[in-house]
C-alpha cells in the first residue's frame, strides 16, 4: 500500500488493516489503529508505521481510545517463511523474553547483528523493542482484568525489574500503572470460574480480523478432542473449548467461548500456575484459533475461481486452526495416518491416558497434560494396538523432535522441516504436509492426496489441477473443499 492509500484506510475507519499497519498524528504524539473513532488528522500530520513498536520507538504513545496495542496480528507473519516471518513468530512467542536476542538468532541460523538489522530494516523496530511492546500490552491486560499487584505484574509480563515497569508503561500509554487500572473496564475485574471449574482465571478477548466462522472451526476440533487433554462442552452455538497446556514455565488451562457474528473477538480464560506464561499461551491459543488470519484476502484470492467462489461465499471467514503445542500436533498427525479422524483419536485417547503426564488436580474432564516427545521415544507403545511398523515410525518421530534433528517451533523453517519430516521411516506426504500446515502454520498447504479433500471437490465442481491459482490461501481452499455440502445428488 502507498501512504495515500493507507490514509484512505484512516479516512474510512476501514478495520480490515487493524494490525497491518498503524498511523500515528505528529500534533498528539499519539498512535492509532487505522479504525480508530477519533476524527481523521489532516493528511501533513500523519505518519504510518509497519508495527507498534516501531510508533512507540518514535516517541508516539498508545491511543487510549482505540487501544492499538489488542488489535490482531499482521496476517503476513503467517503467510511469509523468510527470516523476519520467522522471528516475528518467534518473538510473540516470547523466545526473546526467554532467551535473550542471542537465543533468537541462533533459532533462526542468524547473527545477532544480522537479525537487528534486518527488523530494524523492514519494521521499524528490533527484536527487544518488539518484545518490549508486546510485555506492556501484557502488563496492561494483567492491571485491568486481575487483582494482582503490580510487582506481581511486572515479572509475569517479562519485565526485569519494577522501574523498568513503571518506565516502559509512562513512555507507551502516558500512564502510571495505577491509572492505567482505573482506566480499565468499569466493572470488577474479571476473575469468575470456567465452564469446566471452579477457579478463577485470566479473562482476554482474543481479537480476529473481518468475520470469523467458529460454527466450523469448533467443528474441527470437537472432532479431533482427545479426552483428558481437550474437550468441547455446551450446546452448538454456544460451546466451550477446554484444553490443558504445556508451557515453558509451568502449565495451564485454556477455555474458549463459541461467538457467532461479527464480534471481533473469542472470549478466552487462561488459568496458569505461572503467569509468566501468559503472553506464551496468548500466542498459542490464536495460532490454534488462527485468529491472525486475513479472511478478506482469502475471499479474494480464492474467490477468482469459479468453483470455489461459492463456498467462499457460504462459509465467510473461514479458519485454518493451527496448534498449541508443534510436538503434539505431529505425534497426533502420526496416530491419525491411514486410519480415520474416530480412529485416530481413539489412538490419541489411549496415548493420553498410558503417557499423559497427570494433572495434580483434575479440572472437570481435563486430567492430563499431552505426552512429551522424549517419553514417547523410548515407550513400549504396546498398549495402543498399533502394528509394529506404526510404533516404530511414532518412535521415530518422538525422537527427531527429543533430539532437535527436527525442529517445529514457532521460527522453523518449513521447507527444511518438511524435509527432515519426509527423511523419517514411515512419513509421507501427507502427514508432512499435515503437520507443516497445522503445526507451522502455514496457510499454503494442499493435501491434494487426502480422501475427503478429493470428495468435496468434487462435490463442489473444484478442480485441484487448479491450485496454484489459489496460492498464498491453499491451505484455506482445502478447508472450503473439507466442508463443501453434500447434496442427494453429489453425494459420494
């Protein structure tokens, strides 16, 4: 986009590009979302910026009235497998926080120097700068929706230190963190028990861009809930997702309210025994929920075709759930090979309940925490009824990712982790392809191989010869076919 089409953006308060980029005024010191209510600045006044970070870099302050800082992430950072992309991924995963900008750039198989510069380049901003905004938009949901002290707050957001806190809160909102509370929601801060329990938790609203079809998307994962881990309760329309969490300070339960319409955001609790890790599982629950997702590119993309057009048109917006933990998406990925999706969950199920780590207080039906990739590598695995070759390849895979001869984190590189996936006994295309779509996320993924793929196409008149047309959304194409309807008269 150019400048003058980014301030048209403004003009129109057009909320497609919350997150793609952010405009701040020169006469306020103040930065905005491109939706932000507030009157449209004149056009000489205005500056645009690639990130927030990038804003707050230049001395621009969070506008308190459209909260720049909760909109959706940049779809791009998705869709893109250079080495910003990556380490933009990484970075909301909190690897900065954890390991430093040393430990991001030896994930990305960078120097340090070459990682600052290349951001610096194309952002505006570094990696600590990056990870510096992303703690303060932790702080300030931590200071309105809980009743935790602020020392508390300031080392489970990341901070090293209070002043650093107190600092980083006066130069990003203009604010102490004590007005920034009172600046809050006006209810009581909200701590109410989940669907599943009784214990109090973390409230967020997990913004999404544009309409979001969670009808679909919970479909998908009641479908493939694996008991003591996941579950799916309530009414259709109305359904909670329940999941445990593996996190790299602790572990937690995450619960997800079905919102149907234009809401804007998924209701989410987070109860975690070290809230360190809330930025973590933040993260982690909107790659599953893929609420970073463009869908106004998707349709279109996708809606050139003349055969996919319609489905685009029946299920706007449309996701790609991605996965909270890579290691257990790719040893479910294993379980659900040449078997259907019951199947593989009865599998799934009976991997829980014989190497699940167990909970010390079970929450409604959630028990255990999903196997860790180094108990799996040298389990027996007899207890799942699979044929020997099957445990073996399940084996093999545990221990690629046990040993790092593998590597599905956030900032991996897809092509050569599909590679190294493929170099395994017993994994084929499809189960990379599976997992570089749903564990990697990547939104360009065709399992033109899949069965029911295949079906819906043709139920729906797609043609699959056709898919490089639809690239950089193929992952999206193959959902509209996995949901195409079926009719009397195209039933397979």
């Amino acid at each position: 986009m150019s400048e003058d089409s980014r301030y048209e953006a403004v003009r129109g308060r057009d909320a497609r590009f919350d997150g793609e980029f952010f405009f701040a005024v020169a006469t306020t010191g103040i930065y905005c979302r491109p939706s932000c209510p507030a009157t449209t600045p004149r056009r000489r006044n205005v500056r645009f910026f690639p990130t927030a970070a990038a804003a707050q870099g230049e001395g621009f302050r969070a506008c308190r009235r459209c909260r720049p800082d909760a909109v959706p992430g940049s779809a791009a950072w998705n869709a893109r497998a250079d080495v910003v992309g990556r380490a933009m991924r990484m970075i909301g995963d909190g690897v900065v926080d954890r390991e430093g900008v040393a430990g991001l750039a030896d994930r990305l198989g960078y120097s340090a120097r070459q990682v600052q510069r290349q951001l610096n380049a194309e952002l505006g901003a570094g990696p600590i700068a990056l990870a510096r905004a992303q703690r303060a938009h932790t702080a300030r949901v931590l200071l309105q929706t809980t009743r935790m002290q602020t020392a508390e707050i300031a080392f489970a957001a990341g901070f090293s230190s209070v002043r650093q806190f107190n600092d980083t809160l006066r130069e990003i909102y203009a604010a102490t963190p004590g007005e920034l509370r009172a600046a809050g929601p006006r209810t009581k801060p909200i701590e109410r028990p989940g669907r599943g329990g009784t214990r109090p938790g973390v409230a967020l609203r997990l913004a999404h861009r544009g309409p979001y079809a969670a009808t679909e998307v919970f479909d998908y994962l009641a479908r493939r809930a694996l008991g003591g881990v996941e579950e799916v309760i309530g009414a259709p329309g109305a359904r909670t997702y329940r999941r445990t969490l593996r996190l790299p300070h602790g572990h937690g339960i995450a619960e997800v309210d079905e919102r149907l319409g234009e809401g804007g955001w998924l209701d989410c609790r987070l109860r975690l025994t070290e809230l360190r890790d809330l930025t973590t599982a933040t993260q982690r629950m909107r790659r599953l929920f893929d609420l970073d997702a463009d869908p106004y590119a998707v349709a279109e993309r996708l809606g050139t075709d003349p055969a996919l057009a319609p489905l685009v048109a029946a299920r706007p917006g449309l996701r790609s759930p991605g996965a909270v933990d890579p290691s257990e998406l790719a040893v479910r990925a294993v379980l659900g090979q040449q078997v259907s999706v019951a199947a593989g969950r009865g599998l799934g199920d009976a991997l829980v309940a014989a190497y699940g780590e167990p909970l010390a207080e079970p929450d409604g039906a959630l028990t255990h925490l999903f196997p860790r990739a180094e108990d799996l590598a040298d389990a027996p695995l007899t207890e799942l009824g699979m044929p020997g070759s099957r445990r073996t390849t399940l084996r093999g895979i545990a221990t690629a990712l046990a040993d790092g001869s593998v590597r599905l984190d956030s900032g991996a590189d897809r092509e050569r982790s599909e590679r190294e996936l493929l170099a395994l006994r017993g994994i084929g295309p499809w189960t990379a392809g599976y997992i570089r779509m749903r564990a990697l996320g990547d939104p360009d993924v065709l399992l033109a191989g899949d069965v029911a793929v295949r079906a819906g196409a043709r139920r729906a008149g797609v043609r699959l010869e056709d898919a490089e047309s639809w690239r950089p959304w193929r992952s999206y194409a193959m959902h509209h076919c996995w949901n195409a309807p079926v009719t009397a008269t195209a039933a397979p």
